[in-house]
C-alpha cells in the first residue's frame, strides 16, 4: 500500500512537494513518503519533548501578590434596611448586578442562586404589604473588599461597602475572621475606615507617596462576587477621570478586571504599594468590561487621616457657583486659554463674597497653583482645612488681580441658597428683535431679558440659547432692555472681540455662555 501511495503521490505531487511533506509532517510522514523497499529497515524517529524558551520579559506579580495579599481582606456586612439590596456591594446602578434566570439543570444555577439569597435574607416577605404600606425592615449581607493601613487593625474599604451596617466582619485570606467596627464614613469619596477589634501586629500595607501614572501596571486584590482572595493585573488607562454621583472626581481608571465585590479593595503598584481604592465600574450588565475605576492614593491619605482622628471630614468652603471657562468664553473675556473656573454667583454671606468675589470673575489658580476647571477648583478648596487663607488670582476686566479669602467649613448650614429677590416690571413692553437671532422682552417677573424666540440658522441657537432663558448681563453689564443688549453686544465689537459674554439663566440654573458676534448676526 505504501509502494503504491509512493508512486502516485510521486506523479501527482512532484518530488519538491514531497520534500515539503516530509518537511512538515515529521518523521513518520517521511517513512510513508520514501516507502522502504524489503531490503530496507524503516527508520523510526522518537517523538521529542518540545521545550520552548523561557519568556522572560513578561511581568510575574507572584512575588508582590504574596508580599500584599495577607493584609487584604474581605469585609462582610450584616444590616438592614426597607430597600432590598440584590447588589453585593450596593453601590449604585453602576454596581447593579443582574442575576440570571437560569434552568434548574444549569451547571452554574447553585453559583448565582448563592449570590441573588445573599439580599432576601432575614425577615419580611415579599408576598406581604402592598403599594403604600410600610415594609417591615429586612436583613441583608453584602460582602465587599479592604486592606488594611496599620497594625493595630485600621482597615480602608468603601463607605458604600459599610453603610447601614450592623455589623462588620473582617476575613483574612487564611480564613480568619474578626469582629471590626466603623470608624468614620465619607459619602462624598466615598471612603470608610473600620477597625479591627483588638488588633495587634497585623500585617499591613502602605499607601503611595507618589503619584501613579497612566501606562503603569496595577495590581488589584479583592473579593468578587464574594470569592475573596482574587488577583487581577492591568494598566493604569486614564487618570483624573469625573465619573457620575462623585462631588470631586479626580478617579484613576484602570483596565484590571474589577468586579461587584471589589469595591474597597487596593491597587497595587510594582513596588507594592496602594495607590487606588476601587470603588466604581463602568458595566452594561454588572460585569467586568475593562473600565474600572479608582480613588487615588493621594485623596484616600487626606480622607482616612480625619477619619481615624475625628470620625468625619471637614473641607474648606468658598461659597461660589462656578463653571468651565469653554473657549468662546475665554475669547469673550480676552484670555489667552480656556483654562479656571468661571464664578456664576458668589452665595451671599460666603466667605467670597465678602473678600469680594464677583459674579463673571475667573478664578485662575489658588496660591499660585493654576486651575484647570471647575472640578479642579473644587477639588483644591475641599482638600484644605476650614479657617485656611487662600490667594485667589482673579481675571477681571481683562487684567488679573489677586484676592485672599479665608475659607469657611462646607457643611448644610453654610451651602449656597440661590434665593433671589425678584420684581415685577411696571409695564410689559412688546418683543424685538436683536442682533444676533433672538427675540428679547424685558423679564416681567424679575431681572433681565426673558427670550421670546430664537433664529434656528443663527449662532445663538447653535450655543444652546432657548426659548424661556433669561439673559441677565452682556460683557458684565446687567440688561434690561433690547436698547442695553444691543449696546453692550456693540461695546465688544468696538473693543474688537468677536465674542461676547452672556449671562443666562434657566430653572434658576445660571450659566455664562460665549456667544460669537460675527457678521453673519449682524
């Protein structure tokens, strides 16, 4: 049969292509390709144990895992609340977690139904009550991440993680549990500290002194979906990232696979320190998709620090409503970039309003240090202590000035109330047009021009302006007639600015917006 094959495959293939055959089928192909004849003894070539090279540029964490990973720890939380939480952790739609239908012969239908009973535990039943009727509180157990920061059992985790809780059991990754208790809680970074009852000699890990940059590897170490113990690596993807229900932002994202249980637990940088909390993922469906996020290790010092000494967080306040500064605005106040924070309105009695903060001023760095956003302004006068005198560089007119302010305490009495009082106009008068595509009238129950129409080709409709707005000033000056909107549209003209800055409110919300005064308005 071989002879036979020999022969054919001969004819058919060409010696080349047997050669090519013999190449890539080894050695039994080149027995079959060369039939022996009866005098021949087949050759037989043993098969060899393959052996690849060492790969020896890949990252290998089994040092550092090992290093960190006894002073991580899975947090389990035992309260209750009327709400059913089926979430693990908690924390918000972007945690929600959407345990499957799955049929009673399913392989994983035991995993999920252990996971879905975790929130209807305790009393109450579903099948009681009705629509209005109050529920009786039910228990639940939720299961979350934390590491722990010192010795004598001072543990980071999640304020979302420990809220409502009763009780706080801490479970080391040999198995060890112990009673913790919380400590203090801030909803606004969402940040929590327990501490371990008695705790002596506990193994614990530091929190980075510098920061992480975007590229870097991270290391994150957690409890998902209530496994514990579980590593992930990845990469720092973005940095600075202001994600929805966070007053500060200022997040890192990293693509490390993160998931519900997480939420508290550390990233870890090569050297082993934290340099992030997660708290947050990005999720269609409750599960890991690359986008996770992280509180950084800057932020969790300032927290955790008034947390273990106070129990809660003051922040400095400045008392301003504030804004980006986009580029038309930047173009409408003769700035060179669009950079700062622009003041809508200073809240009456604050602190910036009696150094004398102005409506329209652009607060352009804070003790020489420049100011990117409003988001970063916010972040620099919260990260600094009530009773702290600040320097405020101001562009104002066109020039810059610098105005010291000494900062309040940020808490419910001394937050901004936007009352104004408004009167009513003597007479109505009858709409006009401007200028630059809208129909003004003065503002009968209040101050400003209240807009009756809008040219849909116009600019000020491509910026947003709608039918309802109030326009309250023009290049700072308050308007209360179409003969003051018109003057003062003409007064940027004649200081040769193709942009003029608009004061506008709508649902009480105020905003500036630039609003470019081509020709093609005129």
């Amino acid at each position: 049969m071989r002879s036979t094959f020999s022969a054919r495959a001969r004819k058919w293939m060409g010696a080349s292509a047997l050669a090519i055959l013999a190449g890539i089928g080894g050695g039994s192909a080149f027995v079959a390709a060369t039939a022996p004849s009866s005098a021949q003894t087949a050759k037989v070539v043993p098969a060899a144990q393959i052996t690849p090279p060492a790969v020896t540029n890949a990252p290998n964490f089994a040092d550092l895992v090992a290093a960190v990973k006894p002073a991580v720890v899975s947090i389990i939380v035992e309260g209750g609340e009327n709400a059913n939480p089926r979430d693990l952790q908690r924390g918000g739609p972007q945690f929600k977690f959407n345990f499957p239908d799955l049929p009673n012969d399913h392989p994983f239908k035991d995993f999920f139904d252990q996971f879905g009973q975790q929130g209807d535990q305790g009393q109450g039943d579903q099948g009681q009550g009705g629509p209005g009727q109050d529920q009786p509180q039910r228990k639940f157990v939720a299961a979350g991440s934390g590491f722990i920061i010192s010795g004598d059992g001072y543990i980071v985790t999640n304020n979302h993680v420990v809220d409502h809780a009763n009780k706080v059991t801490v479970v080391f990754d040999d198995g060890k549990e112990m009673t913790a208790k919380v400590v203090g809680t801030d909803a606004k970074t969402d940040l929590a500290v327990v501490k371990i009852d008695d705790g002596t000699d506990l193994p614990f890990v530091k929190l980075s002194d510098t920061e992480v940059r975007v590229g870097e590897w991270v290391v994150a170490v957690g409890n998902p979906f209530g496994l514990g113990g579980t590593v992930t690596a990845g990469i720092v993807s973005a940095r600075g990232r202001d994600i929805a229900g966070s007053a500060y932002g200022d997040f890192l994202q990293i693509d490390a696979a993160v998931n519900t249980g997480n939420s508290g637990g550390p990233d870890f940088n090569t050297n082993g320190e934290v340099v992030g909390v997660n708290t947050a993922i990005f999720s269609p469906n409750g599960g890991n998709v690359g986008i996770a996020f992280a509180i950084p290790a800057s932020v969790v010092k300032q927290v955790t620090s008034q947390l273990i000494q106070n129990g809660s967080v003051t922040r400095g306040f400045l008392g301003v409503g504030i804004q980006d500064v986009t580029n038309d605005i930047a173009d409408s106040v003769g700035l060179k970039d669009a950079a700062g924070a622009l003041v809508t309105e200073p809240s009456e009695g604050s602190p910036a309003a009696k150094a004398g903060v102005k409506s329209g001023d652009v607060i352009t760095a804070v003790d020489g240090q420049p100011v990117t956003n409003a988001l970063d302004l916010s972040r620099t006068i919260a990260g600094k202590n009530p009773g702290t005198a600040v320097e405020l560089s101001i562009w104002r007119d066109g020039a810059e000035q610098k105005i010291s302010v000494t900062l309040g305490k940020l808490d419910e009495a001394s937050a901004p109330t936007e009352e104004q009082q408004q009167a009513p106009a003597e007479e109505p008068a009858a709409p006009a047009p401007t200028s630059v595509g809208l129909t003004l009238v003065p503002n009968s129950g209040g101050e400003g021009l209240l807009i009756q129409d809008v040219d849909p080709n116009s600019t000020a409709a491509e910026k947003g302006f709608a039918v309802g707005d109030t326009i309250l000033e023009v290049n700072n000056q308050p308007v209360s007639s179409v003969a003051d909107f018109e003057k003062a549209v003409q007064a940027v003209k004649d200081a040769g600015r193709a942009t003029a800055l608009v004061k506008a409110q709508r649902d009480g919300n105020t905003r500036f917006i630039g609003l470019p005064i081509t020709e093609s308005n005129s």
